[in-house]
C-alpha cells in the first residue's frame, strides 16, 4: 500500500520470513538507480510487515 500526504510518502510492505532471514539494508529504487538506502537490523523469525517513511523535498 502506498499513501502520499503533502511531502512524506507511507510505503507498507510484508517481507515474507521464508524469503529472507535478515534484513541489512533497505533502499528505495527509481528509474534512476537508488534514490534512499538505510542501513537496519531486523532479524527476521516470522513475517514482518514494514511502514516506511519518506520525506520528498522540490529539486
């Protein structure tokens, strides 16, 4: 699901736990390449369903 209220978009996302067993880092892709990349630590023993914030500035 994807909700854009004035400059800050909401991503949420399940990571199914039988496809990854650790999540390191988490980046955000365009057309372009990758436009965000966080470096995390979430271990991962069931499905993990993740909101993601994202603050979009005028260039």
């Amino acid at each position: 699901m994807k909700k854009i209220t004035e400059n800050i978009i909401v991503l949420h996302y399940l990571v199914p736990a039988a496809d990854v067993s650790h999540i390191k880092k988490i980046d955000l892709v365009g057309p372009d390449g990758v436009v965000s990349s966080n470096d995390v630590n979430i271990p991962m023993q069931v499905d993990q369903r993740m909101i993601q914030e994202i603050e979009v500035e005028e260039g």
